[in-house]
C-alpha cells in the first residue's frame, strides 16, 4: 500500500480554477485526474510520503529487477464504515463523526475547496483481488475514487448534511496543511483498462451513507 503522497506537493504545480464549492483542474490533460505517470520527484513530501515513495520504489525494484510479481496502490482516501478517523488522518470519516457528535471541523485553508477522491474499502478489497487473480510485475496504479467520487470539504460538509440532517459547524484556519494538496484525484483509467471486470461500486453518497450509520451504532 503506498499512497499519492509520492507525489509530494507537485499536483499543487497543476493550473487550477476555482468554482463555487471546489478547486478544480484548468489544465484539460488532467480532466480525468492524476495518472501514474506523474513525477514523484523535486518536491515536498513529508517525512511520511519520502519513506512511502522509498518503500514504492524498491517494491517496483523487487518486480524489475527480480521478476517479481509486484503492486504499489498508490492510495487517495480509503475508507468505509469501520474506518476510525481522527483529525490528522481518515477525513471523511473523521468529518462525518464530527457531524454525528455536533463537533466543530476545522477547515485548514484553501477556502475549504480543496478536493479529494475517495474509495470505500470493498472496491479496494475487490482491485487487490483481480491483481491476486491475474498479477503483473512491477505494477503501479492510483487506487481511488476517481474524480465521480471526489469531493472538497465543502461538498463533503453538504453530502453529509443531506444525509445526516445536520448542517456542520466549522472553523476556518487561513493557515493551509504544509505540502497539503489543493486538488487531487485518481486518474482510474489504467486500472479499469488493466482489469475491466472492476470498478467503483459505491458512490460518495453511499460511502457516506455507510460511514454515518456506523458512527451512529459505534458511538451508541
Ligand atoms: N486510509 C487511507 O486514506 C490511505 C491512503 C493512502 C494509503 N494508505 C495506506 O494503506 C495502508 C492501510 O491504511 P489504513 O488506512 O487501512 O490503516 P488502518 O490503520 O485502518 O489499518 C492498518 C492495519 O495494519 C495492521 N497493522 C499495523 N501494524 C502491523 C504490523 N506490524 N503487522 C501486521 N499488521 C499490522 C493494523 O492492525 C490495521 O489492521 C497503509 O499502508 C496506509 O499508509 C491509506
């Protein structure tokens, strides 16, 4: 399991125009988001996405050099329903639980329009499967939502309160998250080409669907 902060803060470099509730891509090479081709290098990553992008290369090293049968998922956002997010990590299940508990989200700068894709667990579940089933060596693919199942945290904040009836209360930091990105999701085409037997099966609203009955059941 890798993760698209291999990618460090380049997808930042893409043109970007703003709309009402999101940031979106301006350049049309990447209307169906971000591709494994992207350059993971000459930029900010974190300590975290350096020793991901590490851990990247040297399992697609393993494939090449070994002729191993080999797979870096490089992530965008996993979850589902037993997903435990907390404020740093899982942010829509982490945003849902903040509704359901009528906790206050802080919103950390990019107007609160930056844009993520997320995957419930079962279509993850479901890719490594078809890899196990047919694998190839040294292989790389963005595994996640896709741009359908993107959203910015303002979107994320609506989809939740059409499900849950609440309207989410929220602070607005200036400050944005160091090397955050501002818009990114997955380019699917290579998976879906690679295995056309797969693809997403559970839409945002469904995911947060999910997501939110569990919260309710596990926070009694
Ligand atoms: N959730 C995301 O949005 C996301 C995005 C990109 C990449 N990833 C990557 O996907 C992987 C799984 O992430 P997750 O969000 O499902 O995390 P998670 O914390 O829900 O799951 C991690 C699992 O690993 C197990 N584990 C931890 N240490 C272990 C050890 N030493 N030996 C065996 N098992 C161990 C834990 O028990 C847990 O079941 C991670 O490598 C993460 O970096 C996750």
């Amino acid at each position: 399991m890798s993760t698209n902060k291999v990618y460090g803060d380049a997808p930042n470099s893409i043109p970007l125009k703003e709309l009402p509730s999101r940031w979106e891509y301006s350049d049309p090479a990447f209307q169906e988001g971000i591709s494994e081709e992207f350059t993971i290098d000459h930029s900010k990553h974190s300590l975290f996405g350096a020793s991901k992008a590490a851990a990247d290369l040297m399992v697609q090293e393993y494939g090449r050099y070994f002729g191993m049968a080999t797979c870096c998922l490089r992530g965008g956002c996993l979850t589902g329903p037993q997903h435990s997010g907390v404020e740093l990590h899982g942010f829509l299940s982490y945003l849902v639980k903040c509704n359901i508990e009528g906790r206050d989200y802080k919103v950390y700068g990019y107007k609160g329009k930056q844009v993520r894709d997320n995957i419930h667990s079962e279509d993850v579940a479901a890719f490594m499967y078809q890899f196990y089933l047919n694998p190839q060596c040294a292989e790389v693919y963005n595994l996640g939502g896709g741009k359908e199942n993107s959203c910015s945290i303002l979107e994320a904040f609506e989809l939740t309160r059409s499900i849950t009836g609440v309207s989410q209360r929220y602070t607005y930091v200036e400050q944005n998250r160091i090397g955050d990105h501002i818009c990114y999701y997955s380019d699917l085409r290579k998976m879906k080409s690679h295995y056309p037997t797969w693809s997403i099966t559970k839409s945002l609203p469904q995911i947060i669907e999910e997501i939110s009955h569990a919260w309710k059941k596990r926070l009694g």
